[in-house]
C-alpha cells in the first residue's frame, strides 16, 4: 500500500527547481521535497535546543547544575566494565 498524498502549491520558482533536482538525482519531486522538509523540521529541532542551552547557560547557578550533572554523568559511563 502507497503513502497518502496531497497537494500542496508552490511557487513556480519552487517547483523549477524541485524539477531540476529530479532530473539531477533521478529521484521524483515529491521525495525531495519530502527530504527538504524533514531537514528543514530537524534544523528546527536542533536550534530550539541550542536556543535553550543559550538560555541556560544565561544563567549561571543554573549552568553550574548543569555542568555538576554531566560531571556525576561521566564519571557512570565505565561502570562495570573491566578492560579487555
């Protein structure tokens, strides 16, 4: 079974170039626009963190928990792991 469609307009600017990227790549349109929104979606993701972690860092009782954290983090990842 196919995934459901719907159409969804573009300039023609945008749609010149998804057909360019087509003929470029052999892929069809609709898997590059695909591609382009779930890059555009995790970009996203990743600059709401760092706009977070810039927040955080802002303020510093907050960061030094942070950072305490990490530490107490880090010093867990060899436990009970013998050398080989």
């Amino acid at each position: 079974m196919s995934e459901k469609t719907a159409t969804v307009r573009v300039s023609l600017k945008v749609r010149n170039i998804l057909k360019d990227l087509s003929r470029e790549t052999g892929e069809p349109m609709a898997s590059i626009l695909n591609e382009a929104v779930e890059n555009y979606r995790r970009q996203l993701i990743l600059e709401k963190a760092n706009q977070a972690y810039k927040k955080l860092k802002e303020n510093q009782e907050m960061w030094k928990e942070e950072v305490e954290e990490r530490k107490m983090w880090d010093s867990t990842n060899m436990d009970d792991i013998e050398d080989e």
